[in-house]
C-alpha cells in the first residue's frame, strides 16, 4: 500500500533538490578543513581581487577567485557555512521549543492562558524585527551565542502563532472531546492527541526558520555585528563585496546565491516535509 | 434497581443568564434506549454533553443533580468524576469526520483506551478491538487497524466509532444524531447495527436525534424537548399512538411523509410554538424569583 501511495504521487523534486542542496552545504560546512581548497583566512596581496575560473586571468585553484585581500572565496564561503548552520541550527531549534510549547497551550487550553500569552506575542511584534535583534546582540554584546540567543528570543513568536491556531482548530475536534470523556488528563490529551497532528506545522517553520536565522545572521554580520571580523560569515562576505562590487562583482554575487538558494532551500524543504509527515495531505 | 442514568431537575445558563436547560427531569433504565427528540437548539445534545461532562465552558450548570448508576456526579471530585465517567459511559459521536484522530492509526487509537480505561495488558485491548470490529461488521479488521481515518469511508469511521464506544462495555452510550451524517443508504445500516449491538451488550442508550423515523425504530422511551424543557415524556409506544402535548403533535405533523414526496413542507404550528413560548416565559420568571 504504502508503495501505491509513493508511486502515485511520484518522487517530489522540490524535496530531493532542497534536501540535495542542503546536504551539500552542511556536509561541506561539516568537513570545512577538508573541501577548502585554501585557508579562508590566508591573504595574498599578489592574488588580490582573482576572477573565477572561466574568465582571463583566473588561478588554479581559486575557483571563484579572490577578494580584495588575496584570500579564496569558495574557500571563505565553505567555512562561513559552518556558522551559518550553526545559528541556524540552534536559533532554529530554541525559537522552536519555546514558541511551539507556549502556542501549545495557548491554543490547547485557551482562556487565561491564551490571553496572556497571546498579548505578549502582540507586544512582542510590535518591535521591527531586525532593528530588536541589533539592539539585542548590541546588549548581549557579538559572539556566537549572543546572535543564537538574539534570534531566537526574537522569532519565537513565529512558531507560537502558528501553533497556537492549529492547536485551537484542532481542539474543537471532536477526538479531542472523546478523549476528555475516556478520561484522559488534559496535559495528556494536549501531547498525545493535539501535539501529533500540529507536528507537520511545526516541521515546516522549523525549516522555515532555519533559512530566516541564516538571512538574520547575514544581516548581523553585514552591520558588523555577529561573530568577530576575522571569521567569514556570508553576511560579511556580502559586507566586504558591496565596496568592491565595481572591481570585482562575484566577491557580492556568490555569497548572495549561496545564501538565496540556502534560504530557498530550507522553506521548500519543510513545505516538501509537511507534505510528506501529514497523513492526510499524503 | 437504580436507574442507570437519573437526571433530576437540571438547569443550565449562558453567561447572558439565558437558561438553556430548564429543569430537566429524565431517568435511563439498564438496557433500555431513551430518546431524545426535539428541534435544533433544543438542548438535546447539551444533555449529552452535560452527562459525559464535556459541556462548553461558557455553559454553567445551576441546579439538579445527575446520578450515574446511583453516583452523584455533581458530588464527586473532579478527577474522580473523569475516572467514573471514563469507566461508565462512552461516546457515538455526530460526525465520523472529526471523531477519529487523524494522524493516528485505528488500531493504537482503539487499543490505547481499553489499555487506559480498563487497566487491560495490550494483547487483551487488542483482542477485544477485532472482536468489536467482527460484530460491526467490517469485513477486512486487519486493514482497517492499520489505516488512517482518512482511508476510510463515512460508514466504515461510524462503524469504527461504534465498536470503540462498545468496547470497554460501558454502561450508558449518549448516541449524539449518530446518522446524521451519514447517508441516507448507510443510516439504515448504522441505525440497525447500534440496536443490534445494544441488544447484545444489553447498554442503555440516551439516543439524541430531531427525526421521529428513528425515534420509533430504535427507542423504548422518549423525552420530547423544546426549548430545554422536556415537554413529553413516555414510552414510544405510547407516545406515538396518543401524543400527549400539543407540541409533540405538531412535530409529529411537521413529519415529512415518503408517501407523497411532492407536498411542501409543513412548519410546526405557530399558535402551539407561540403557547408554549409563553409557558416558558411564565416558568422563567417564576424560576429566577427564588434565585434572586
């Protein structure tokens, strides 16, 4: 049966074209000292501002040639995946924890739970969401975890949205009602008949946010405001290309394609997953 | 013997102070079906919800009591309360839809509560499903266990519906309009599957249903509603060859009749409704005095 189901449907492009390029990434991020053709951090004022390969003038092994220091920009974008994963990893996954289980309960038990929650959600988005996450690591002070923390202190209010309104629509259900009448617990009833079915809602803005915390850290880093200015980052990588775009564009335009097809992929990753985990869209 | 289900006096309001339940009065036999007829709204199913402990919580229960086998519900402590309920009495849902989990398999879902309820290893729970699902008749148990609610027809979650609210032998099942959504076709089939079973299991049933056809057909009892008042009560027999109340006659009028499919529809005489809207004005009143 479950072969029928897979056939019909057909494989899914947009999972396996997401998922490969993800895997692709994270891997490379994974065995940065590996795959870097050169040491990110290494400048070469002789090998200032290379071409990529296909145009005059490029070097072997600098295949999307260099910046303005001389060092490898295939190189500088490998290691900047590493923090790039990391933030969105972490960041992701805390915004998660928090938002789902607040939306959990607002959603599920309603009344003085959901209001007061629900109003601070309100408040909470009221503030422009980068100008607080800039405020916020200002206070924190730069460094990994202060940006992990920043955003997800800021983006949990995503997941607690969402979850909060599954939760409610799938609360008036009436498996739900049939379960409190066999006696179930309500804690019981939030995790073993609610939390199920707002899990293919969650898989998706987990991947979702994935990609918003690697655009948040890129902007971080392009305000000078992530990690520390030795380490590349893809926003800083994107920083450092805007003032040479004149001299040399692919120091501006590789790590922006790098970062759009990171972010596209995540969000069609999840779309594709929700699709995959719910046993009715199936 | 005691009545299975004793409800005496029950009243319910909404925050407005609208009473919705007024002064309910009504008692369930072991074994026998009592229905529960009336228009929408006419509190039919709060009954229902009242009983099994599920009522909205905008909804306040303000007087009676309810006796389940002889247990004052209104006495016990909440969680005790849960236990009892759980343990006596079981649910047949409306909506076949929405009464399943939908990311659960049937198996677990129907499993997991005999395991729950009745302290049952897993092995016994699961016995006891396919043995349920044998005399709902589903041809194919060992499939439909493994499926997902949405593989399933309308019938067949009815049917699946059905042998789950009989399967931990509850004393009393609150059948809310258990055909209602089904089809016209697999009502008739639905409707004598739940007699039958009743039969077997001798469970006494509180039927909640708006149509007649079915009242005649599977209940020994019935209490007339409207307006949250109980406005009739007798033995279906009884009621059906010499309605009492002008109420019950014109909703026996308003019945539509399959031998001639082309006449309009007949409202409930307005003269009657206008009669008893203000006999339960009259009541209202004279209900609030002594409560302040």
């Amino acid at each position: 049966m479950d072969e029928a189901r897979t056939s019909r449907r057909g494989p899914s492009p947009r999972l396996w074209l997401a998922g490969g390029w993800l895997l692709l990434a994270l891997l490379a991020a994974i065995f940065a000292p590996l795959v870097a053709p050169q040491d990110p951090l290494a400048q070469d004022l002789m090998l200032e501002r290379l071409p990529p390969f296909w145009l005059d003038g490029a070097e072997p092994g600098y295949w999307l040639g260099t910046d303005s220091l001389g060092r490898d920009l295939l190189s500088r974008l490998i290691f900047g995946g590493r923090i790039a994963f990391i933030v969105a990893f972490a960041a992701a996954i805390a915004a998660c924890l928090v938002g789902s289980t607040l939306g959990l309960i607002a959603g599920y038990f309603g009344g003085w739970a959901d209001r007061i929650i629900s109003r601070v959600v309100d408040i909470w988005m009221a503030f422009p969401p980068v100008l607080f996450a800039i405020l916020l690591v200002a206070v924190l002070g730069t460094g990994l975890s202060s940006v992990i923390l920043a955003i997800a202190i800021i983006d949990w209010t995503r997941f607690c949205r969402v979850i909060r309104a599954e939760a409610m629509g799938q609360s008036r259900m009436d498996y739900v009602e049939n379960a409190r009448i066999a006696g179930y617990g309500r804690i019981g009833i939030m995790l073993r008949e609610v939390l199920p079915n707002v899990v293919p809602s969650i898989v998706a803005l987990l991947s979702l946010e994935m990609g918003i915390a690697v655009i948040v850290e890129a902007i971080l880093s392009f305000v000078n405001l992530s990690i520390s200015t030795d380490d590349p980052t893809w926003g800083s990588i994107i920083a450092e290309g805007r003032l040479s775009i004149h001299q040399a564009w692919w120091v501006l335009v590789f790590p922006l394609i790098t970062l759009i097809l990171t972010v596209l992929s995540f969000s069609q990753f999840g779309e594709a997953l929700k699709a995959r985990f719910d046993p009715v869209l199936r | 013997m005691s009545a299975c289900l004793d409800i005496a006096n029950l009243s319910a309001v909404l925050p407005n102070g609208q009473r919705v339940l007024r002064s309910v009065s009504l008692a369930v036999q072991p074994g026998e079906v009592r229905a529960l007829v009336g228009e929408s709204g006419a509190g039919k199913t709060m009954i229902g919800k009242a009983v099994l402990g599920v009522l909205p919580s905008s909804v306040r229960l303000v007087e009676g009591d309810m006796l389940l086998e002889g247990e004052d519900l209104g006495r016990l402590q909440p969680k005790a309360r849960r236990t009892l309920i759980g343990a006596r009495t079981a649910l047949i849902p409306q909506d076949p839809l929405t009464a399943l989990n939908p990311s659960r398999r049937i198996g677990p879902q129907m499993t997991d509560r005999l395991v729950r309820i009745l302290g049952w290893s897993g092995e016994k729970a699961d016995r006891r499903t396919r043995q349920l699902l044998d005399e709902v008749q589903i041809r194919d148990p060992e499939r439909v266990l493994k499926s997902y609610p949405h593989e399933l027809s309308g019938g067949m979650r009815q049917r699946v519906l059905i042998a789950a609210a009989f399967a931990a032998e509850p004393r009393l099942i609150v059948a809310d309009e258990p055909t209602t959504a089904l089809d016209v076709t697999v009502q008739k089939q639905i409707l004598r599957l739940i007699a039958a079973l009743q039969r077997e299991h001798g469970t006494a049933i509180l039927f909640v249903t708006h149509d007649l056809g079915v009242v005649a057909k599977i209940s020994q009892k019935v209490s007339v509603l409207y307006a949250g008042k109980v406005v009739e009560e007798a033995d279906t027999a009884a009621l059906f060859a010499a309605p009492q109340h002008a109420y019950t006659r014109a909703l026996m009028a308003a019945t539509p009749r399959y031998t001639d499919p082309f006449a309009s529809l007949k409202p409930v005489d307005g003269a009657v409704l206008a009669g008893l809207a203000a006999e339960i004005a009259a009541a209202d009143l004279a209900w609030r005095r002594p409560h302040g």
